[in-house]
C-alpha cells in the first residue's frame, strides 16, 4: 500500500504531465487557430521549438537509456570475471 508521501509525489507527477500536456496542446494544436496579434501568442515560444523541444527531450532519453544499459552491461561482465 503506498504511503501518505507516495501518494503526494504521484499526484504531484500526474499534475506536472497534465500541466505540460494542456501547455503543448494549447501551444501546437490550438495556436495556429488563433489571430496572430492575440495577446495569448506572447504566452508560447515559436513554432519551431514546439518540434526542436520534444526531439531534443527525446534523444536525451535515448542518450540516458544507452548510457544505463551500457553501464548495467559493464557492471555485470566484471562481476563474472569476479567469481570466475
């Protein structure tokens, strides 16, 4: 069962994801829609960020999960040379 504390970090997480997910969908879905002099456009960066943020974000996953899974790799080779 998951503690008081748990429970905050877990909604705390849910309510940072919904935050950004509005923001972007606000940002690419919506915008275009919207006058260019509206006052809400002040509010968004460019368009071409709303491409560059998301692919940029996602080769740093793949850079971490590469680093984590070499590392994990290395970690267990030594091991068995260890016990060997």
């Amino acid at each position: 069962m998951a503690t008081g504390t748990d429970q905050v970090v877990g909604f705390g997480l849910v309510a940072v994801s919904l935050t950004i997910f509005t923001y972007y969908t606000t940002w690419v879905i919506l915008l275009p829609f919207i006058d260019s002099q509206h006052v809400i456009h002040k509010y968004f960066l460019p368009r071409a960020y709303a491409v560059l943020i998301p692919l940029a974000t996602g080769l740093l996953l793949l850079l971490f999960v590469g680093l984590f899974i070499t590392y994990v790799m290395l970690k267990s080779q030594r091991g068995t040379k260890k016990a060997q």
